[in-house]
C-alpha cells in the first residue's frame, strides 16, 4: 500500500485508485478536433498525440507590464518533435497518406523538417528536407536525420531551398509539406482553438513570431472559426514579430540576405505573405521587428524568471509584446506563441549564458564552497 492509498483511506474510508489508465486520454488534435478538420472516415491519422500544449500565465513578465495584465505563454514547444510544426504535420502527412503518396518534401530552416521526417517515418512515407547548410540549429538537424529523412544541405538560404522544393513537387511524386500545403494550416489552426478553449474566450493580443508567416495565418483562421461558431465572443488583435535582419513583412519588401539570431525565422521572402497582410488589415493588428539583442534578452528573462526554455526564434513574441507594452490596454489579456523547445538551439544558449559557468575546479569542497560565495 503506497502512502497515497493510505492516506486517502484515512480520510474518506475509501480505497484511493492508483494506476491504471486515466480517464481521458488526450487522443491527438485531429481526432478531439476532428469536426473541425477535412478528414474522413477513410483518411489514415498518422498521429504521435499532439496538440494540448500547457497555457502558462507569466507572473515574472506580467510584473514588467503591470497595470493588471495578463500574459500567458503557449508552449507549444512542449510538442513531440518539439515545435508547433507537429499541428500541420499530423494534417499533411496524414492527408499526403490518404492520396497514396509515397514520399514527401520540405524547405525547412530546421523545425519543419524534424516535424516531417517524424510523422513521415511514422506513416511509412519517406522525407526529403531542403535546408540552407549552417544555418539550421544543431537539435534540430539531429531530429531530422535520426528520424530517417534525407537531408539535403543547399549553400543557399531558405527561400532558395521552398524554391526547389516547390519546382520538386511539381515535376516529381513528391508532395510538398510546407505551409503552403493548405492541410498545416488548418492543422495550426487548432493551436486557436486550445487557447479559447483554456480561456474561455479569445485574448486581447496575440504575439507570434513570423517566418513563413503560416502559423498567424493559421491561428487568425482557428480564431475566426471559433468565433463563426459563437464559442468566443471577441478577436484578438493579431501582433506579428519579426527579427530586424530579416523582416520583410514589416519593411513592405523582400529581403535578399536575411540575418538573424533566430535562425528559424531567417526568411526574406514569406509564402504566405499576402494572406499575412490579410491578417494584419482584418484583426487591426501590427507588425513589427525586435532586434536580436531583444530575442536574445527576452529569451533570458523567460528562462530565467519564468522556468520556461524556448528557441531564440519563439523569444521574438515576448520581446516584441515588452517592446509594445504601452500599447496593451490595462487588464487585457495577452498570449504570446512559443514556437519551439529551446533544447534544439544548445549552441544559442551556451554561446550567449557562460556568466555563472565556472570551469576548472579542483574537485575539492571548500574550492567549491568558495566559488558558490559561502
Ligand atoms: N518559430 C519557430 C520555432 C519556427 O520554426 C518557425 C518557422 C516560426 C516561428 C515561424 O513560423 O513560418 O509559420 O511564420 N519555421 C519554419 C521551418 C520555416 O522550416 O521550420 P511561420
């Protein structure tokens, strides 16, 4: 008899359950919400259970802001490979799999191919990933390839490999799963729906980094149907950050060498551009760029005063939401999206935080003692 059994007889006289399967099992997001979604009976769920990712509230950010309001943090870095991309993957790789496909093929700056090559393998399909060579976070190659794609290393950027991946899929039978594929979207889109669902209503704000700009898209899309179907009441106003060396949305014009820290979102020219201006115009929303040092500072204080590890890239949300904070009206709510786990990028985080290393010790209490300030 464990304490716990013990415990709770004491009080109540009745025998405590312990172990077996829990009551509710989350099943994946397309089967909770399957209404929502194009599948069928016929359509194979390649699924690894993602989706209903934690809705942190962010007390340490919350106290920078004050005036009484609330942040709260999608952790959608808390996904099996790691990264929103998991959303649009189940969708794509499940749909890719219904037509008969074989093989599937992305451009990735690191996340997308890691979440492609897991539900591929996972499905049986083989994956094929374009990337721009030295600009992808170690964890993240490492996924890939352990996973079993076929990594395809360009000495270009992004938007170099999404224009070969795309001109691929149209000669061979090979089926694009980027965000241009309409099936992520509506995949990502569930990310919306789980934080109504956890608020009770939309928020104020949302804050979301942008690359591609497919997930806004999609989360502006997840909000707009939860609102059709009268299960929130309002529309966030929809705030886009992107890194200053690479921020065409912002600027109005592609950008021919982008450079940023946050080599997730190191993309001059975004696929979904025009569905993003769409999103901007419809929500009254704002674009707007943070530098690295911003990221870079924003993804400290989440670590630091909230226990929260996200990639540099996912960091871009809460420095543009600081970088605006007196725009937030008092006592509204606001998410801000993280993206990715901040496990993929080690090198980012050990380059940048050597502060409170100290090498070189004698292995001798009192020399560790003395180090620790005792
Ligand atoms: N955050 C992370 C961690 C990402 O990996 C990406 C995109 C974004 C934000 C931007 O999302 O493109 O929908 O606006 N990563 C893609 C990839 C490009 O290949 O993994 P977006």
């Amino acid at each position: 008899m464990t304490w716990v059994t013990s415990l709770k007889q004491l009080l109540t006289g009745q025998p405590a359950r312990t172990g077996g399967p829990a009551q509710t099992c989350w099943p994946g997001l397309v089967e909770h919400y399957r209404p929502w979604l194009p599948v069928g009976g016929s359509t194979p769920i390649i699924t690894l259970l993602e989706g209903n990712t934690p809705l942190l509230r962010a007390p340490a950010l919350e106290k920078r802001i004050g005036r009484g309001v609330r942040v709260f943090l999608k952790v959608d870095g808390l996904n099996p490979t790691g990264s929103f991309k998991d959303r649009g993957m189940t969708m794509a790789i499940s749909k890719a799999k219904e037509a008969g496909a074989t093989a599937v093929i992305c451009a990735s700056t690191g996340n997308t191919s890691a979440a492609a090559a897991a539900y591929a393998r996972r499905g049986g399909l083989r994956a094929f990933a374009v990337i721009p060579d030295g600009y992808v976070a170690k964890g993240k190659l490492a996924q890939a390839l352990l996973y079993g794609a076929d990594v395809l290393a360009i000495q270009g950027n992004f938007d170099q490999a999404l224009a070969i991946t795309q001109d691929l899929a149209e000669r061979y039978p090979v089926i694009l799963v980027n965000s241009i594929n309409p099936y992520r979207l509506q995949g990502q889109k569930t990310a919306a729906f789980e934080v109504v669902d956890a608020l009770g209503d939309a928020p104020d704000w949302l804050c979301i980094p942008m690359g591609n700009a497919g997930n806004i898209s999609a989360y502006w899309m997840g909000f707009q149907e939860y609102r059709k179907a009268g299960l929130s009441r309002k529309l966030p106003l929809m705030c886009g950050f992107q890194a200053s060396g690479s921020a065409p949305l912002v600027l109005g014009s592609p950008v021919a060498n982008p450079a940023t820290i946050a080599t997730a979102i190191r993309i001059g020219n975004p696929a979904n551009w025009g569905k993003a201006l769409e999103v901007r115009q419809e929500s009254g929303g704002r674009f707007a760029s943070v530098s690295d040092g911003d990221i870079l500072a924003a993804y400290q204080v989440l670590a630091t005063e909230e226990g929260v590890f996200c990639e540099p890239a996912s960091a871009a949300s809460v420095a543009g939401m600081l970088k605006h904070a007196t725009a937030i009206p008092t006592e509204a709510q606001v998410v801000c999206v993280l993206t990715g786990n901040g496990l993929k990028d080690p090198t980012t985080a050990l380059e940048n935080n050597q502060a409170n290393l100290y090498r070189d010790l004698a292995p001798e209490v009192d020399v560790v003692a003395q180090v620790m300030g005792l």
